[in-house]
C-alpha cells in the first residue's frame, strides 16, 4: 500500500470497520428513523496498473 493508506494499521482498519457496523446497529435498532449513518472516511488505495478485475478469463 502506498500514500495515505500505508499510514493506517490492520488495528485501525477493524476499528473503523467495528465503528461503521456499531452506527448501522444502532440506527437499525432505532428504527431506522433518521439518515441512514456514513460509514467513516478511510483512505483510497490506488489501484494497480496490473490489477485486471475485468478480465474474464483471470
């Protein structure tokens, strides 16, 4: 990983994701009155040149 992303641990990575799933139980459990909750901001990883996710026969 490179730039902003290489800067984050694994440890923050399950925090943010543990957060994002706390704020969606929470609303769910409300009701679901309200915005739907955003889940944290977290830091784009760019994606490689040689990374073919299209690519049927891969």
């Amino acid at each position: 990983m490179n730039g902003e992303a290489s800067l984050w641990s694994p440890e923050m990575w399950r925090l943010t994701d543990l957060a994002d799933l706390i704020k969606a139980g929470n609303w769910q459990r409300g009701g679901g009155r309200g915005q739907r909750p955003r889940p944290e901001r977290r830091p784009s990883i760019p994606q490689r040149a040689d990374d073919h996710d299209d690519d049927p026969d891969g």
